[in-house]
C-alpha cells in the first residue's frame, strides 16, 4: 500500500518507473549485442525527444486545464516552413518570425475561446487547417530546401557527447516550466482550474487569462520546435511535420496528464516523451521495423489507461491486506 500511496502522490514516480522498465526491457533484450547499451544512445534517444517535446509540453499544459489544443500540429508545420524560408541569411530572424506567429496564433485562439465560450478543440481544429493550408500555399506543395547547410550542422552538432542544441534548448525549457509550474503560484492555478474551473473562480483565479496565456505559450512551444527541426533537417515540408500530435498526445498522458485536467507536471511530460524516445531508439537499435515501435506505444499506452481505470482500482483495494485491528 506504500507504493500505491507513493504512486498516487508523487506526480513524476510512475513515468520514471515506466521509462526505467522499458530500458530494463530494452537492455534485456539486446543483452550481449550491444546495439542498445551504447555510447551513442543517450544522444540518439535525446534527439528523438527534441523532435515533438515541447509540441508534448505545449498540448499538455493545455490538458492540464481541460482544453485541447489541436493546432499544435499546424502551427509547427506552417512555421516550420516559415523559418526555413526567412531565415537562410539570418537564421535569428526566422525563428523570430517562426515566434511571433506562434505566439499570436495561441492568443488569438485564446481570445476567441474566452470571448465566445467555446469548446477548445473546435477552434482550434480551424487553426489546425488553416495553418496546414498556409504551409502548403507557402511551400507551394513541395519540399523547400534550407541552404545555409552551417546552420543545420550546428544545430545537430553533439554538445558533451549527449545533448544537441536542439535537445538542450527543450531541456531548458522544460526546466523553466517545472520552476513555474512546481514553485509558483501559477502552478497552483493551473491544477485548480483543471480541477474544478467554477471553484477556481470564486477564490479569484482570472481562468480567462490562464486560457489565453496556456494557448500563448502551446503555440510559442510548437513554433520554437518546429523551426528549431526543419533547420536541422535543412528542409521545409508541409506533410513531413504532420505525425507530431500522436506522440506529443501519448508522451503527456504517459507523463500522467489526464484528458479530465488538474493533473500533471512539466517533468513528467518530459518523462512521457523520453519513454517514447526510448522506445523508438531502442527498437531502431535492434533492428525492428517501424510497425513494431507503434504497437510497443499502443502497448504501453493501453496498460497505462488501465491502470488509471477506477474498477481496477477499486479491485486492487480490494485485494489488498488491511491492517488487523488492534496492530
């Protein structure tokens, strides 16, 4: 019952309990290969992370009020796209770019949100394609080269034989919102408003302005990694940015957000990501096809929602040894 106890009330205890049995499971399984138990894992898994962790961060802290923020995907395209086609002599200047719309993007969905009182995923289901439709109108349906090849080697170039700067940015980044999120007040409003949003504004939480501010930074998070990854792929696609949703969804809830809101943890987000992240590295390191990745993240994802299920937890309480009266 300790554990039980433990598990419910420590935000980070099961996603690293996850993450450390899929590379016990990993290790296991390329025991005496060698493939997995590299040096150069830690890099790959870490690269893998940076592909959709802050889309996941974004999305999650919009799961964590009880919204959904469907437009992530579009806006990581579509700025993608912007900042490889701005920012070829000043790379600076695409991400600018790349910043500034994501940002407004967020607020102005917020706005219309809060202004209108409407559901999340509908609004933000427009900015999805609209936003998949810019990126198509400004790559003119095609592959758009990043020419200052420099630019895409510095950014993939290994920093302390793990990190890039990619992956070290979303490290950062993570870091800030577990500082604000954990230390502050505003992480406290957060979970009060997914938890209960009427109780949280009678005690004087301004929800509107979490909701715009929440949708602001999702899409300051998806601009920033979408920019951030074509400039290393040195390239601009349209559809090769469009599969982000999936995992981004999937690396939240292993990392404990729920879909009902007022759970969560930015470094729990993280774990959920690095799971995933090891699980596609690991596999890629034996040699399985892509297929098998999907099913492994089907797999956990399944037992996760299970274990969340209140009739097995109920069953489980069931189970378990009560203390005898009188010890």
């Amino acid at each position: 019952m300790k554990l039980k106890t433990f598990l419910r009330n420590d935000p980070h205890a099961r996603p690293l309990l996850i993450l450390a049995a899929c590379i016990v499971l990993l290790a296991v399984a390329d025991w005496g290969e060698g493939r997995f138990l590299s040096a150069t894992t830690p890099f790959s898994m870490l690269q893998i992370f940076a592909n959709g962790a802050m889309v996941a961060l974004g999305l999650g802290l919009s799961m964590m009020i009880r919204e959904f923020d469907l437009s992530v995907v579009g806006i990581f395209a579509a700025t993608g796209c912007v900042a490889v086609l701005t920012g070829e002599v000043n790379p600076w200047l695409g991400i600018g770019y790349a910043l500034a719309i994501g940002l407004a993007a967020g607020v102005i969905q917020g706005l219309i949100i809060v202004r209108f009182a409407l559901g999340s995923v509908g609004v933000t289901l427009g900015g999805l394609l609209i936003f998949v439709g810019v990126a198509y109108v400004l790559t003119e349906s095609r592959t758009v080269p990043y020419e200052n090849l420099p630019v895409a080697l510095f950014v993939n170039r290994p920093l302390a034989g793990i990190f890039s700067l990619r992956s070290l940015i979303c490290v950062v980044v993570f870091a800030a919102a577990a500082v604000v999120v954990g230390f502050t007040r505003v992480g406290r409003d957060l979970i009060a408003i997914g938890s209960d949003r009427r109780a949280a504004v009678i005690v004087g939480v301004n929800v509107n302005a979490f909701i715009i501010g929440v949708f602001a930074f999702s899409g300051f998070c998806a601009a920033l990694s979408g920019a951030l990854l074509s400039y290393s792929l040195a390239s601009a696609t349209p559809q090769g940015l469009s599969d982000v949703i999936v995992p981004a969804a999937a690396g939240a809830i292993l990392g404990g957000v729920s879909l009902g809101g007022g759970t969560g943890r930015p470094l729990g987000i993280a774990t959920g990501v690095l799971i995933l992240a090891a699980l596609r590295s690991g596999l890629n390191a034996l040699g399985a096809p892509p297929f098998v990745n999907d099913i492994a993240m089907g797999a956990v994802l399944l037992t996760v929602a299970i274990l969340d299920g209140p009739y097995l937890m109920r069953r489980l309480g069931r189970i378990a040894p009560r203390p005898r009266a009188g010890s």
